[in-house]
C-alpha cells in the first residue's frame, strides 16, 4: 500500500508546461521557412499536446496537424498525425501501451507492432522535422528519470534506442536565455533543445544534421 501511494505521488507531481497556446518560428540553413506551433491542454487526467505546422521549402507548401496524448505519468498512449505536401496526404496513427506500440501509416496500409528497445523503460513519440514529440521531451525525461528511451518516428514507423549526451555539444541558439538548460539526444539524428527548467517550455530546439532551427515567439 506505501509503495502504491509513493507511485501515485510520483505521478501526479510530473511537471510539464502549463496549458496554453506555444509558438515557434522555424528556420533551416539561416533561412525563415515557417511556424510551428503546439497547444497543451488537459483531458481527463491526461495531457493533449496539438501540433500545427507549416512552412515553404524548396518552392512547396507542406503543412502538419498532430495530436500528441500524453498519460498521467507522461506516457505517450496516443498519436495522430495529419501531413500535407504536394500531391500526397499521408496520415498515421500511433497506439501505445508501456511495453508495445502499434504504427499505422496511410501509406503501407499494414500496421506494424514496436516493442520496447532492451535497457529502456518508456516510450517517446517523434516525428521527424515536427514538434509535438520534441516539445514533450524535457518534461517526459525529467520525470521518468531516464537517459535512455525508445524513439519511434511515426510515418516511417520505426523504433530505436537514443540516449542523453553531454549538454555543451552545440552552440547556445542566439536570444535563448542564459538560464535555460540544455538537453541534448545523441542518435542518428543529434537534437539539442533549451528549456525553462522551471517550466520545461523549450526556447530553441536544434537539429544540427539538418541546419534546422526551432525558436520560441514570445
């Protein structure tokens, strides 16, 4: 009975930033292509995190809706995500339980089961080049405590596992605030994200293979 009411202190002290409306301005190679934004609100029990994307590369409009649902403990359950291009209009759908996740992506048309990488406890939702995942992330690690986790990327509905690097491996992103942490992910795809400690808000996220750039409108 302690441990049980441990637990349920444990996870209802997760923080996370506050409901409301987070904008972004994205830019790739020092260039503005878009905005990004995400909305938090609360849902019986649990946290809703609703992504709405849109920028200009290349010449082509391309624009992203997503639903990020996020458990007591922080747990992604459930994602949806909606992605707009050029002549294709993908969509895709993430269920998960702690231990399996099953993809369904418009495009196969099969779904596909995920299981837990070995060595890892949770589950982060991130599609590539969007935010709902990424935002999430600081707050997520910080109350589950761990350094490794297992990454799955919807619309290629693959899963890995990333682990925390060193902070310092990136430039501070220019008007970030001095006080921010920093939260860096090692992996094929190295992310670096500065965040309110006290809020866990991201100011700046950073994918340095891809000159890509996430700054937060305040």
């Amino acid at each position: 009975m302690l441990a049980a009411i441990v637990l349920a202190a444990a996870v209802s002290g997760a923080s996370f930033p506050a409901p409301g409306a987070y904008r972004y301005n994205a830019s790739l190679g020092g260039q503005p292509v878009g905005e990004w934004s995400v909305s938090v609100k609360q849902d019986a029990g649990n946290t809703v995190v609703d992504e709405n994307s849109s920028a200009s590369l290349a010449g082509m409009s391309i624009s992203a809706t997503a639903s990020l649902v996020l458990g007591p403990d922080l747990a992604p359950t459930r994602y949806e995500g909606n992605y707009r291009s050029p002549g294709q209009s993908p969509s895709v759908s993430v269920a998960l339980t702690p231990s399996s996740a099953v993809v369904l992506a418009s495009a196969s048309g099969a779904p596909r089961t995920l299981a837990l990488d070995g060595g890892t406890r949770h589950f982060v939702v991130i599609e590539p080049m969007l935010l709902a995942g990424l935002f999430a992330l600081p707050a997520q690690l910080a109350a589950w405590k761990d350094s490794s986790v297992t990454w799955i990327a919807p619309m290629s509905a693959q899963a890995q596992a990333v682990s925390t690097a060193p902070a310092g491996s990136q430039s501070r992103p220019a008007g970030t605030p001095l006080s921010d942490a920093e939260l860096s992910v090692a992996g094929p795809i190295p992310i670096s994200i500065w965040y309110d400690a006290g809020t866990f808000v991201p100011d700046a996220i950073v994918v340095p293979s891809q000159g890509a750039v996430l700054t937060r409108i305040r």
